[in-house]
C-alpha cells in the first residue's frame, strides 16, 4: 500500500439543532472522532476528499437531499501521533488537515464501515466537543455555532 499523503479533512457532520455525528475508531477504542480521510492524491480537491470520506465512513451521501456540505475556509496543522506515523512516508511527522461542515437533516441514518469504525453517536455540540480525542476535532465542533450560521 502506498504512503498516506500528509493532507486531510476534517468534517463535523451536524444537524440543524447543532447535534454533532460522532464515530468510535474500530483501531482505537474510546477515541471518539468526526469524519477524518486522506486525499487519495496530490490534486484532488478537498471538497471531493470530503464528499468521499463521509460516503465510505458514515453511508451519508454528502449531496444528498437536505444536505449542504461547507468549506470552512481553515487549516490545522498537527503532529501526527506516533502510533499511526507508519502510514505514511519516512520522516513525515505533520500533517495538514482542511475543515468542513456537513449540515444534515434530523435522523440522516448512519452506516458505518466496520473496519474503521465501531459505533456512532448523534451528541449536542458541546459534549461531542467534549468526547473527541483529538484537540484539533474538539476545537472544529466549538466552532460550529459560529461557522453553521455565518450571519452570526
């Protein structure tokens, strides 16, 4: 298998009342997270990333009926933890990871991909902040009031 590239995405996939989709790592248990995937290569656009990952992680259809998907326009750049560093080349140690929202409508069913994940949870904003592993989700999710209604 090839090295992952050090560029992903980030999607908080949300309801309009700001309930927030979670989903347990299967490689990982007890780490909580959104929607999160690697570009497949060096140009594909992060919108196409981002449609792609919620497709294969959660079965939602990220065009579908009721559905926005929003680029939020920002970046982190993080360390990548050591336990997953084999992924990717020699000697790459960061990664960039490009944020997007996902307004869903209220019961939008979930069908996981059993090999990455184990279970979901539908939680209000701020305790799905609360239950992510990774401080950079956490801080996407404390965001999402803000950048779910831009006239705010």
């Amino acid at each position: 298998m090839p090295p992952k590239i050090p560029q992903s995405v980030l999607v908080v996939i949300h309801t309009p009342a700001l309930e927030v989709l979670l989903i347990e790592r299967a490689d990982a248990p007890g780490f909580w997270q959104s929607v999160t995937g690697a570009k497949d290569f060096e140009a594909e656009p992060w919108a196409a990333t981002a449609t792609r990952e919620v497709a294969e992680e959660t079965g939602i259809d990220a065009h579908g009926p009721g559905c926005t998907l929003s680029d939020w326009g920002l970046e982190n750049v993080y360390e990548i933890y050591p336990q997953w560093r084999h992924r990717y080349a020699p000697g790459v140690t960061h990664n960039t990871e490009h944020l997007f929202g996902l307004r869903v409508p209220a019961g939008t069913p979930v069908r996981l991909s059993p090999r990455e994940h184990t279970a979901h949870a539908w939680l209000p904003w701020r305790a799905a902040s609360d239950r992510c592993f990774s401080p950079s989700n956490a801080e996407a999710i404390l965001w999402l009031p803000r950048l779910s209604n831009p006239g705010l």
